[in-house]
C-alpha cells in the first residue's frame, strides 16, 4: 500500500493527483473547500434617530473569515465606501454608517459560506427641541403683546391656547409660522386679554406657556358701595365653562372681581372649601383679582369648582368646570390572529380609558423573542383596531405591543402578545389519485406538498362535494397525519370530487384535486397473483425455522383464494392460511423436513382464475459419512475411502473434513476442509506414530452432527537413510589484471599538488608499480601512492616543470600483467612583473 498524505490541507492543494507505477497509473481529483464560517453572534434590529451614527455587529466563528454585507437584497460593495464603512475585529465584523438617514431604513443581511443573519434599521425624525420658549408679559391697554417661541424643527406646527381654550386668530390677533419660530401678536391688549397662554406643538406630548399680566392705570375716585361682581368670558353651569388642562401641566385661573368694600372670596370643590396655601390646589387672594391654582394636575382634580365674593353691597359665584386630559390608558395584550411568509394580522382593543380626548390611532412595536430591541411599525397613528405587520422573517419567534395616541400624547405600551412564528402555508399536496373503489367506499393517496416551510405539518383534511353543488362535506373529524385515506359509508351511484389540503400553524394549503368526479360503483377486475420475486425460486428454510410468506393480489369482487400441495388439498393442521381482499398469508410456526414440497395458490372469480407456485424446501444437517476405512499405508502417508451417509438433510453435501488424531495423546486436528470427494490421501505423518481419523459430512446448513470414524490404526514405520554429499567441481576464479580506466594526459601549473587516477580489477590482486620515464618511483618521497577498491592514485607534491614527462602504471599478478601510462606536462607560474609587462 502507498499513501499520499498533505498536512494543513489548502486552497492551493485542490488539483487533480496521478500515481504511477511502471506503465499504469491511476489518477483522482482532489477538491478542496473551505470549512463553513458559523454567524456566533447575530445581527440586532435597531431603531435610531436621524443623523445618528449606527453600528451593525456580528460576531463569527473563524478570524479573519470573509463576509457579504446586503441592504434589501443588494450587496454593498467598497464602490460605496463614502457611505458605508466595513471593520473587521478578529471575528467581529462591522458595519457602520456615520450619519443615518431615512433612506437607509430596510432590511440588512450579513452572509457567510456557512449561514447568514438579518436585522431591520429604522431611521426616526429627532425629537424636538426648544430653541426658545415664551416668556410672561406686562403690558398696558392699547399696547402690543407679542408671544414668540422658537422650535427645532421648522416643518412642525402647533396650537395656541389661552385658559386652556384655542386661539382663533381675528383682527386683532394673528399667528404666524416663519421657519423654526412661532409667534402670538396681540394688538390693542385689553383687559379680557390677560390669562395663561399655551403653544402645543402638534404631535408632540409637551406645551410652552407664559401669562399675560394687564397693568391697569390707577384712577383715584371717591369710594363708594358697590356688589361683588366675577368678570368671566364665562359663568354658569354651561359645557362653555369647562377648562381643559393637560394631566402633568400646570392650571391657573386668575378671576378679576370688583366690589367695594374688597370682597371676600370663597372656593369650594362640592362641599370641600379649597383654602390658601402652599398646596398642589391652592387659591390666592389679591386686590382684583383671585387666583386658582393645580400644580402638575392629575386625573382626579376633575371637577366643578365655585367660587363666592361676598361683601356687604351683596354676593356673586361662578361655576367652573375643570376637565383634566392625559395620555390614554394602556390596550390590552394583542392577538395574533394569522401568520403568513412573513407577516402577521394582529387585533387588539381600545383602552379601557381613553385619557379624556378621543383615541386618534394608535402605534405598534414588534422584536424578536430573543432580542431586546423594540422596532416601530408605523410612525403615523393607525386608526384601525386590526393591523397586517410585514417584512418578518419566516421562522424567528416575534412578539408585537401596542401603544394608544390622543391629541395629549402616547400611552405607556400594551403588555407584549403572545410569542409566534411567521409561517406560510405549504405547497398544496400532490399526487393525488384514486387507490381503490367499491359500491360504498373510495381509498384515495396522495404525497406530501414539495414545500413544507419552517412550521411542522400538521396533517391533512380531506373533503368531497357533489357534482353540481358548492357544498365541501368533510371526509373525516379533524385531520389524517397519513398520506392515504379509505372513506366509508358513501352512496353507490354518485358522483363525487375530492380534495386533499395540508395544515400547518398558519392554515390550510391550496387543495389538490382529481382531474375529474369519480362515480361510486365498484369496477369488476380480472385475479392477478403478484408473486414476490423471492418466491419464483426454491424457498429453503432450515428445521425449526419460522414461515411466513405474504402473497399479494387484485380482483373484484372478492376472489376465492385455495391452497394446495402437490396436488393435495392442504392439511389445515400442519400449515396456517389466512386470506384478505388483497392478499393470502401462508404460516408455518415451525418447520420440519415433512413441509417441503410445492404449494399451489389459486385465485378465482366465476370462472376466471390465476394460479400460482411455491416451492418449500426444509433442509437439516446430513448424517455421518459410512464405513470409513484405511486402503493403503506406505511411508509418511496413508490412503482413506469412505461412503456418502445415507441421510444428506434434504440438501447436497457440499463437502466433507477429515481429521487425524495420534493415539497417544487422541488430539484431533484438521487435515482437509471442504473436501468434495469421498477418498483421499493424508501425508506428512510422522514415523513411529500410529494414527486414526474421522471425516464429518457438510451440507448447507452445517456439519453432521457425528463422525464417521476408523476402525482400525495406521503405523507409521521407522527406516534408516544415509546421506550421501554431492560432489562439485572446484572453479577457477583467478584473472589477469586489466585496467577498466586509464590515465589521462593532462597539462598542470607547478607548485600545486597534482593526483593521477587509475581503475584495475584481476585475481588474485595484482602488484602494482608506478613509473617516471621507465625508471620506478616506488621510494620517491615526492611521490605518494594510494589504492582503494581498484582504484590506483598518484599524489605528486608541489611538482615543477622537471616533474613533467610519461607516467606509467604496470600491474601484475600470477595470471598476467598489464600498462597503462600518460602524459604530463608542468607550466611555470606567470610572475607579476611578467603580467605587467604583458
């Protein structure tokens, strides 16, 4: 075996690989891609005000992991980094945008190659902001007052109010909206002028107030009795009277009043006297005036209040009805009525107390189960009680609350609906066909709808209707889980349309249904036996082994169904029959070797039948093989023959094992297995043993249960062998020496050592000799000579021009001799003055 292993597999290692060996070679392909990038941390909905920045974060499984960005299903690119800004942290990855506008409301995704994850962005209008607000004026009669305040936004609108009652502008007052500043002009301020004035910013929980003061020019005159008179625009118990104050604000009613002597003034709530002090609802007396005052008013100052001068020229009152207004109650918990795709119809009812001004609309809020941040679904207040949420996705757990809207303001939130799941209804089922019919009953099937969605399957329900009416009856109570359904208890004769719908959490599919009607009467159909494939050949079974056969079959009406054994009606007592509309069952608790034998089934109608066969074979294990004996010893080895037994077990002997046992210690082992013939020979016994053997039969289902064994012993006998060494003839090795590389003429500079190398091979090993002109150099010290496996060297020391001439190399030995020689020629050294003058 070769293996071919890479370590920290790569993108760089996706290529296709060959192995080869000689002339074969075998190749595979490797493709090679990168694990999956886990979403750890999920995308949060977020709600931002305009011009703040926003971070979009997610936190994934792998660092520095590449990551799609898409707004609406489009993805953002670095083509729109002016906009856009991508941060990558270790496995966190951001998405930022520095200055969020309207535009960028929608729905982000962030992908990965192993899973995505989605959130809103919603972009609202900042919260208002006074620049200015308006101040308290003293002025004289005839004067100008000039209310003025300033907002920041200039797109925003309000009201005046003066004692809690609107302001109409007419020819003496008018209101202007310039931008951000707002503006009351009062001309020729009279008397009746003086009060509390308010501006209310429409849509917006808060108001501005300040209080014009009238100075009155003092004219001395001569006292006199006069009765108590309260100057109200109005008086009496009329709906007119009624002062509106927001719940929160504050309510002060400065009442002039004349009389002289100064009156006294006495205000009561039913039969409670309101006195002065320092209280939430407190009065105060001034000359000319008498001033009523609630601090931050609440829902239970609502009232009629009077008000009673009294001096001795007389006494006057005045009613004044105090209406408190506030920001409605709280709705009720909202119902989910139906889940889509992804939406959501949710109900709710108004609240129980709609804080004195009429309900206008109301705002609704929705977050995932598991998140903390509410998402505001409408900006505008919605009129309506019943809301259709969208842009959901399928599958994520929600929950929606409710916030009621009056002129006052918004409510405190609803408590939150009921957890739920946007789903859409699945695909309508299919396959939709009629199984089977009768005079009174149809078995219709069907297979499951190819898109089932996020929410689990319900079941199914299935309904019929008569030709020519609209009326669906359905077939059964409640729904079927199965894929199949037989409806009873129908009219013979009619004609009837079916369809199948699946339910899930979010309702019924679109139904599924038959081509055409289909009349009730049972369709007359020829008996067909459908034999299962394992049947059409012998059935084997072993003894004691279990029978159960299924046999299927179609006919109508009912067919007669018989069974047979080899021509013979068949004995109930020994095989079990059991027969139904559609199929005959065949039973054998326990099988014995009498139960073999072929089976006829038969199935008839009138006289139209169809037969069919089954053939049962019970097998056992076979007897012992018969009257094994030894025909023949000689040396190591020993002839047996032996007798097929009488008894095979119903089935073919397949083989035989013979075993051998030695006397002395009667341990059996295996000589052959699966043997197929009846005699054989056992060799490789050892001499002076004596032996007996045995031989097993073996069948398909195993071995006999008992040998067949040998009467008598074979011995081995004992008998002497010489040995007797072959002789050789001795070979001559020996050879001659020859050089199988020569020297080689070369051309040196003196003064560095030089080596000539020479090869040689002869037996046995030559004497070698080396020579300088034909005289032998052998004790020249100059020289050295090495040998080393044949390979002849030799080192001549810092030569000069007098060491140049022929070299010779001469080897001998017993067998013969042989020369090899060169030439070599020493160059003097260039000095440095001779490379100068060169």
């Amino acid at each position: 075996m070769r293996y071919l292993t890479i370590n920290h597999c790569s993108l760089a290692d996706d290529a296709a690989y060959c192995c080869m060996v000689g002339d074969e070679k075998c190749t595979t392909e490797l493709f090679v891609k990168e694990p999956p990038v886990l979403i750890v941390k999920t995308l949060e909905d977020q709600m931002v005000m305009k011009g703040e920045r926003v971070e979009l974060e997610c936190e994934v499984s792998e660092e520095g992991a590449n990551v799609k960005w898409e707004k609406d299903g489009v993805e953002l690119t670095r083509d729109e980094s002016f906009k856009y800004r991508f941060k990558k942290d270790g496995c966190k990855h951001v998405l930022i945008i520095n200055e969020a506008t309207k535009e960028d409301c929608g729905h982000y995704k962030v992908k990965t190659n192993g899973g995505e994850s989605m959130a809103e962005l919603m972009v609202q209008e900042k919260n208002l902001e006074v620049y200015q607000s308006i101040a308290d004026l003293t002025v004289k009669a005839k004067d100008q007052a000039v209310f003025k305040c300033e907002v920041s936004d200039e797109n925003v609108r309000g009201t005046w109010y003066k004692n809690g009652v609107e302001v109409k502008p007419d020819a003496r007052i008018n209101i202007t909206h310039i931008g951000r500043v707002h503006k009351l002009t009062i001309d020729e301020v009279k008397p009746e002028d003086e009060g509390d004035y308010n501006f209310v910013p429409d849509g917006y929980a808060f108001n501005l107030s300040a209080k014009l003061n009238f100075l009155e020019v003092k004219i001395d005159y001569v006292p006199r009795q006069d009765p108590p008179k309260i100057h109200l625009d109005c008086v009496g118990r009329t709906p007119e009277s009624t002062i509106v104050v927001v719940a929160g604000n504050k309510l002060r009613l400065d009442v002039p009043i004349t009389g002289d002597p100064a009156p006294t003034v006495v205000w009561t709530r039913g039969e409670k006297v309101i006195t002065e002090g320092d209280g939430r609802v407190h009065v105060e007396t001034t000359k000319g005036h008498c001033v009523f005052t609630i601090e931050g008013a609440e829902r239970q100052d609502e009232g009629i209040y009077s008000v009673v001068v009294r001096n001795a020229a007389g006494e006057d009152t005045a009613d004044i009805n105090v209406k408190v207004v506030d920001v409605p109650d709280p709705p009720q918990a909202p119902r989910i009525l139906s889940v889509g795709e992804d939406s959501c119809v949710v109900q709710w009812d108004p609240p129980l107390f709609d804080g004195g001004q009429p309900v206008i609309g109301y705002v609704l809020e929705r977050k995932k189960k598991r998140s903390y941040r509410w998402m505001r679904l409408n900006f505008d207040p919605y009129t309506e009680t019943t809301y259709e949420a969208k842009r959901m996705i399928e599958g994520v757990e929600y929950e929606m609350r409710v916030y009621a809207v009056n002129s006052i303001g918004m409510s405190r939130h609803s408590p939150a609906s009921q957890p739920f799941v946007p789903v859409a209804p699945t695909s309508e089922p299919i396959g939709l066909c009629v199984d089977d019919i009768s005079d009174t009953s149809i078995s219709l099937k069907w297979r499951a709808p190819e898109r089932i969605g996020s929410a689990e399957l319900e079941g199914y329900g299935v309904e019929y209707c008569k030709e020519g009416t609209d009326e669906w009856i359905p077939a059964i109570e409640g729904l079927t889980d199965r894929t199949s359904l037989l409806i009873k208890g129908l009219t013979t004769g009619d004609k009837l349309q079916f369809r199948v719908r699946a339910h899930n959490m979010a309702g019924p599919s679109a139904p599924a249904t038959l081509a055409q009607p289909v009349t009730i009467r049972e369709i007359m159909q020829r008996p067909k036996i459908w034999l299962p494939r394992n049947l059409r050949q012998t059935l084997i079974k072993r003894v004691g082994d279990t029978v159960n056969l299924m046999i299927p079959f179609q006919g109508k009406p009912r067919p007669k169904v018989t069974w047979s054994k080899d021509g013979e009606p068949l004995n109930p007592k020994l095989v079990s029959v059991r027969n139904s509309d559609i199929d005959s069952i065949f039973f054998i608790r326990t099988s014995e070797r009498i139960h073999s034998g072929r089976y006829d089934l038969q199935v008839q109608i009138e006289n139209v039948e169809d037969t069919a066969s089954v053939t049962l074979q019970i097998v056992d294990v076979p007897g012992p093989p018969q009257n094994m004996k030894i025909t023949d010893v000689w040396g190591f080895n020993v002839a047996l023959d032996w007798k097929p037994p009488k008894d095979n077990g119903n089935s073919e002997i397949t083989g035989y094992t013979i075993q051998k046992a030695d006397k002395k210690t009667m341990e059996w082992f295996t000589v052959y297995e699966q043997y197929r013939r009846t005699n054989c020979v056992v060799s490789d016994l050892i001499m002076g043993n004596e032996y007996v053997f045995r031989v097993f039969a073996i069948n398909m289902v195993g071995f006999s249960p008992e040998p067949c064994n040998t009467k008598d012993s074979a011995y081995i006998q004992k008998t002497g062998i010489a040995y007797k060494p072959p002789s050789y003839k001795e070979h001559d090795f020996s050879q001659a020496p020859k050089f199988t590389h020569p020297l080689v003429n070369r051309s040196i500079i003196a003064g560095y050592n030089t080596t000539l190398s020479c090869s040689v091979r002869g037996i046995p090993k030559p004497k070698v000799t080396w020579y300088k002109n034909k005289m032998d150099i052998s004790n020249e010290a100059k020289y050295r000579m090495l040998s080393k496996q044949g390979v002849l060297t030799l080192e001549i020391r810092k030569p000069c021009p007098f060491d140049g001439g022929v070299y010779m190399c001469k080897a001998v030995n017993d067998s013969g001799e042989d020369v090899v020689e060169c030439k070599l020629e020493v160059r003097s050294q260039i000095t440095k003055e001779e490379k100068k003058s060169e």
